[in-house]
C-alpha cells in the first residue's frame, strides 16, 4: 500500500501549469507559459506555430541570488 500513497502524494505536488505546446504532431515541444519569448511564440525548434495547453508540472521554484558583499 506505500505505493499507492506515494502516487497520491506525488500528484499533490503537481499544479496546472499554462504552456504553449508546438502544433506539429512530431514535435515535442513546449514552454511554460510565463518564460515564452512573445505573446504568440512559435516553436524554437520547427518554426512553427505554437497553441496553448495545460500541463500538470511541479511548481517552478525561483531562486534569488544574494547580493555581492562588498570586502571592505
């Protein structure tokens, strides 16, 4: 039964996450949408054109860098 549970706890983690999703059957590619490059991006790889989706991704964690510290 840890199985099952582990399955559980593991698509709680998930979020809907808006992408856009290449149009071509035999491209695989998508991207979030908040790192896409325009309002309407085509696909980096193909060239072409891109759609919107929903993927249930795990949260995107941003991490901030410190500022550097003056050596005084």
């Amino acid at each position: 039964m840890e199985k099952t549970s582990d399955k559980v706890s593991d698509k709680a983690d998930l979020t809907a996450v808006p992408i856009w999703r290449c149009v071509d059957k035999e491209c695989k590619v998508w991207v979030r949408e908040e790192m896409a490059a325009s309002d309407t991006p085509e696909c980096p790889m193909c060239k072409g054109k891109m759609i919107r989706g929903i993927k249930h991704l795990p949260k995107l964690i941003h991490k901030h860098k410190s500022a550097p510290r003056n050596k005084a």
